[in-house]
C-alpha cells in the first residue's frame, strides 16, 4: 500500500478538507482532453482504450493540462469504461459516439458472467500513478472512476443512449436482476479505486454522468445504496472524495448522502441552491458553464466572478469549501489559451 504524501500547501486539498486555502482552487474536468493540440498529436498516433493502458502515456497526457495551464490539481488521464474492459467486457470506445458494447447486458445470465476486477488486469494504470506521483511535486493527482450506474446504462443499452429505455425497463421491470448488476459493479468500481489509492492517488471523484436521467424516488431507490457503499468503503483511505452527475439538481441532496465530501453541481443550479440542498459539512465543486468559453474574455471573466462569489456565498450559507470548476467537462474545441487565462483570473480573485 502506497504512503499517502502530505500536501499541506495544496489550496485543492484544503478547500476539499474544509480548510481555508491561500486561494480558490481551480481544475477542469477534461482538462487533459481534445482542446490541447499536444494531446491531439499524440492520440494521432494512439486509440483512446491503448492510451488508457499505456502507463508512460497516461503519465504524459495527465501532465499535460498541469505544465499548460497551472491547475490546482491533475486528474488522472482513463476513461469510466477502463475497468470494463480490463475484466473482460467486449467494448471499444468509438470517435465521436462513445464506449460501444458488443454484446450488452439483458439477462441475469449476462450479469453472472461478468467478471470480478483483478488488481493485475489495471496494472497500467497503477503503474501511470505512480510515475505521477513522483512527476507532479506539490500537485495533487485525482484518480476516478465511472459510478455503476452509468456504467449499468452503458452495459444494457450497448452504448450512449438518450432515453435510457433499456436501463430503465432492467430497473423498474426486473429489479433482482437490476441489483445483481450494480452489486458487481459496485465491487469492481471499489477495486478500480482501491488500485488507484494504493498506487498514490491524492483524492478520488466517482462520475455518474447519466443519474440525472432518473427521479429523486428511483435514485434514492436503485442507485443510491450502491453509491453508498463505494464511498463506505473507501473512507478509510481518508482521502478527498467527489461525487458528480449532469443534470442532477433534484439529486443533490441524496448524493451528499452517498457519504462524498465533495459534491460536484453542473452549471444548471447555483452554488448556494446547492449548499442548501446538499447541507453543510460538504464541499461544493464547480460550476461554470463550459459553453462560455466561448463567449469572448469580458463574458468569461464576469461570469467567472460571478461563480467565485457564489462559491463563497455557498461557503458562508453551510458548505465546507469551494473548487472552481466547470459544471462539466471542457469542450473539444474549447481555446485553450482561454482556459489558461481562466486559471489566472480565478487566481488573482
């Protein structure tokens, strides 16, 4: 098991932590993505699913946004479908449609063939942490993986779907089958997680980028005991833990139950909604919308402004801290030279 480093300096870890940092915390997520053209030219030469088990290349993709635009925290470069693939799930991850299963699930069969997770099958990725570790100084790394239920919604629909139709039909119709499912892969985001904390990651965020399809009533239901035990059971690594969703405002308060210490709000609710909903004692992550970097520099910088204060109007309403970020991921054809720009000003604020 890997030394957890002390990062006394880190304003991501002290804002995670409920400390005061020296200034707001800033990251994106994506931030290693398709707006750098240091990331494109090397995915020109690589798929995204070899990238993701090439340690060196992780290692220099995850870098990649930190050297650039001097974020508070790297997040490690992977995909939610890694784990999947690395236990056997037949799947690709298709340019401009997304991970693709070639054969889904839809059957409790289908869900007792899946295989549990061994540490040796993401050995890449633990290994790309640990040359981060050594690589990022005072920086912080995140590790992540995707929450079970988008990883469900990608298993049973076989690939992005807009109405969920099948997930949902699994969920409601045949709902032993529906648990078994999300049981293993609860079990496999815990060992995809533990690999990543025991190589050295700083914090964790757990993604469930497709709850926001579902009810209070039903994630409440079907997802968030699941949720749960994910953050249960990593709890005693006493390390900074997110939990993020798109469209997920009605959600809120049940994920901060889920037992995160950070919740991750989208640009669609404001910071201080979000404390109120979440309650105190949690920190609050976002929530800028990605599309107004866009807008040219005096739309970015007010609305900008207007997040930091909101973050800290969330702070004096109960929330335990603020990180900065977008209320998802950045775009691909994003400025990169604004991100950067973005990055000083929230800074300087």
């Amino acid at each position: 098991m890997s030394t957890r480093r002390d990062l006394p300096a880190s304003p991501f870890l002290a804002a995670a932590a409920g400390r005061t940092p020296t200034h707001t915390p800033v990251w994106f997520m994506r931030q290693a993505g398709r707006s750098l053209p240091e990331y494109r030219a090397l995915r020109a030469q690589h798929s995204m699913l070899s990238a993701c088990f090439d340690s060196e290349l992780v290692c220099e993709i995850t870098l990649q946004p930190v050297r650039r635009h001097q974020v508070d925290a790297a997040i490690l470069f992977s995909d939610i479908v890694v784990p999947l693939r690395a236990a056997g799930v037949a799947l690709d991850i298709v340019p401009d449609v997304g991970p693709v299963i070639e054969h889904p699930i839809r059957s409790r069969a289908d869900v007792d063939a899946l295989k549990p997770l061994e540490r040796s099958q993401v050995a890449p990725v633990s290994d790309a942490v640990s040359l981060l570790v050594a690589a990022l100084g005072e920086v912080p790394l995140i590790g992540f993986a995707g929450a079970p239920f988008t990883l469900a919604s990608y298993l049973v629909e076989g690939g992005p779907s807009r109405n969920h139709e099948k997930t949902k039909a699994m969920m409601l119709g045949e709902p032993d089958t529906w648990h078994a499912l999300m049981t293993s892969l609860t079990d496999l985001t815990i060992a995809f997680l533990e690999a990543q904390l025991d190589a050295g990651v700083d914090a964790i965020q757990l993604f469930d980028s497709w709850a926001g399809t579902l009810s209070l009533a039903d994630y409440r239901a079907y997802v968030l005991p699941h949720s749960s035990r994910i953050f249960a059971t990593l709890a005693v690594h006493g390390v900074p833990m997110t939990h993020f969703g798109v469209g997920t405002a009605e959600l809120l308060g049940a994920m901060g139950e889920a037992g995160a210490t950070v919740v991750g709000v989208d640009w669609r609710t404001s910071l201080t909604a979000a404390a109120q909903r979440v309650g105190a004692g949690k920190a609050l992550q976002g929530n800028l919308d990605p599309v107004t970097l866009f807008a040219g520099w005096p739309a970015v910088e007010r609305a900008a402004r207007a997040v930091v204060e909101d973050g800290r109007a969330a702070v004096a309403a109960g929330a335990s801290g603020h990180i900065f970020n977008l209320g998802h991921g950045v775009l691909p054809a994003t400025d990169p030279e604004v991100v950067t720009d973005l990055v000083a000003l929230v800074h300087s604020l």
